[in-house]
C-alpha cells in the first residue's frame, strides 16, 4: 500500500482531473483535510508540498492553497497521443492499434496505451492517468458504451482542457462526440438477412448489451426479421453482459440445441466470431454438424472466423482501416483542418462475408 501522504495527494489529483476542484478553487485548511483523510496534518503538509513543487497547486501567503491554472496547451506540440481500448492484446484490438500507430508514427508521433479490460473503474484509472500527462489528443474506445457513463467528469475535464478527442467503435449517448464505427445495425440486418434468404424460418439471436455495439446488432437481427415477415418467437434472443459472457450464453446454447427438431432454431447468429468458435464446440458436443443441422454466423471477420475447421460466414469490421482512418481523423482535429463540427460520427458501411458455416435450411 502507497504511503499515506501519496494516497492524500492521489486523491487531491482526482478531484483535479474530475473537475470536483477547478482552477483557481481553494482548498480546505490542512486542519480540515487533516480530520477528512484522518491523517496528521504534517502528512497532508507533505502532499500539498509535492503537488505545489509539480505546478498542480499553488500556496498564497495568507490566504491558502489553490488549484493552479495549468496551460494545458504546453508544450505547444507534445507529439503524443493516448489511445484508450477495452483491450489491446487479443481478437480485433492488435488491428486497429496497428493502423493507428502505423499513421501517427510516421508522423512523429508517439502513442500511450492503455486498456480498461471494459471496466469502468479501470477506465477511469486510464483518463487519470492520461489527463496527468502533456497529449496532443486521445482515441478512445468507451467501456461499456450501452450503460450511463459513471466518468462523465473527466471526459468532461478533457473537454474543457481542449485536448482532441474521437471515439471508436462506439460512443456515449450522454457524450456529442466525434466517433468513427462500423454500421453495427446494418452489420445484424445482414446476418439474419442472409439466413432468412437460405430459407432459415427460425433464428436465434446472441447478444452482449453492455455495449453500444451489441444493442445496434440485434436491432438489426430484428428488423431484419421484421422486413421479411419472420416471426421472431420470444425465446429467440439472448442478451447478457460482459461479466457474463463464459456461461450465460453457452447455457442458452446448450438450451436450444435441446429443443426438438421441429421447434428448435436453425440459424444462429453471434455478437462476434469468439462466441461463434465457443458455440461451434457446444453443437459438436451435441452431436449436430455445420451447416447441415445448423448455420452460424459470427461478427468481426477477426482471426479466429478462418482458425477452425469450420470457416464462419461472418460480418467484417474493417480493424486496420478503420484504425487509419482514426489516426487520420485525429491528425485533422489536431491541426484543426479537414474536420467539420456538424460531422459527428462516420459510419463505415458493413460487408457480408460468406464462408462454410452456413447453408439451405
């Protein structure tokens, strides 16, 4: 465990970052903190000392101590940008963290990763620690982007620092930010489309609803259903959470595949190709073959869509590409040219990519 007085001065630094305390704000006596953080007063002294020597605080003869104005603008160029992701090494993240990275550092920039493994906290551990360093701009990937956004002050913090930022993959509701993702409704139309021309007249659905993408793909599973004239039987569609993402949908698999004949879905359709592969080994185990007794269709077109002995039909996120036109984007907002306000998210179209895992009804 950190000392005391680092743990005080963390603290302090979080309601800085948060904009609990605003520039020019003065801080409570040490007395008061004192009885607050129930240390001695020498150790909040010892705290305030250090985040007054690191510029963050500033001591005023007789009057107290205040946040300090930063010019957050300084250095004029700090050739650095941090790039936030729910994970960086597995499935689709190593793509996209490449095509950004081959763009910036051709440019001269340096990049700062971090990963909040889709955990709020972990999240706000990362915009912490981003907003203590000088950056040109941050790409983001939110946490759990279908929820309330619990770290709305310290987006808001980076906002009023004017430090550049763009989301990918998804955005906040409660946040108008610049975003650039794949047309995740469109990319669920396609998949159910795709079964529904095979003659599959009972699908089922797979979906992780924490996140922005996995609610936008299964409205797409149903509209699709809808333009079709499909009946969308009520136990068709699972949905969970990513805390729940090594059973609950595996069970549910288990539950179908019980079904008799007749009743049982023909179709599935997958939040993404690692829960497709995971499937693929509940329907062996049942004793059933894709495609013959059941098609399946993932998402991502990642790694894994080729790695079986199953080729998935699935739907292709453009990774890399879209990992380039981030860093594009983000170079724009950083000069301030070729970047329109009213333009606020870029939505890359969906492609159908059709392999071994499904067939006919």
């Amino acid at each position: 465990m950190a000392p005391k007085y680092i743990q005080v001065k963390q603290k302090i630094l979080s309601w800085i970052h948060s904009s609990r305390l605003e520039p020019q704000s003065q801080l409570p006596s040490e007395h008061e903190m004192s009885e607050q953080f129930a240390v001695s007063r020498q150790t909040v002294r010892q705290a305030l000392g250090e985040l007054v020597q690191e510029g963050w605080l500033l001591r005023i003869q007789g009057k107290g101590t205040f946040v300090a104005v930063r010019d957050h603008k300084q250095p004029e160029n700090p050739r650095t940008i941090g790039i936030v992701t729910t994970y960086i090494s597995d499935y689709i993240f190593p793509s996209i963290v490449q095509g950004i990275e081959s763009k910036l550092s051709r440019q001269g920039y340096k990049l700062l990763l971090s990963s909040t493994g889709n955990d709020p906290e972990q999240e706000r551990q990362c915009l912490k620690m981003l907003l203590s360093q000088p950056l040109s701009g941050i790409i983001i990937e939110p946490t759990k982007s279908g929820e309330r956004n619990p770290n709305l002050n310290y987006y808001l913090s980076v906002e009023n620092r004017q430090i550049p930022y763009l989301m990918i993959n998804a955005r906040y509701e409660e946040m108008d930010a610049p975003c650039l993702r794949l047309d995740d409704e469109k990319g669920g139309f396609l998949a159910a489309e795709h079964l529904i021309k095979l003659g599959h007249r009972r699908l089922a659905g797979f979906f992780k609803t924490d996140d922005m993408q996995g609610i936008l793909r299964m409205k797409g599973f149903v509209a699709a259903h809808r333009k079709y004239g499909v009946t969308l039987h009520p136990n068709a569609v699972t949905t969970y959470r990513t805390e729940e993402k090594n059973e609950l949908p595996l069970q549910r698999a288990s539950q179908l595949l019980a079904m008799e004949t007749g009743e049982r879905p023909t179709g599935w359709v997958t939040y993404n190709d690692e829960l497709a592969v995971r499937l693929l080994d509940i329907v062996r185990s049942a004793g059933l073959s894709i495609p013959q007794d059941l098609s399946l269709v993932g998402f991502d077109d990642s790694f894994l869509a080729t790695a079986t002995e199953v080729k998935l039909t699935t739907i292709r996120h453009p990774k890399e590409e879209l990992g380039l036109r981030a860093a594009d984007t983000m170079l724009s907002m950083i000069e301030e040219k070729g970047y329109c306000e009213e333009e606020r998210q870029w939505i890359i179209p969906p492609e159908l990519i059709v392999r071994e895992s499904t067939g006919p009804a």
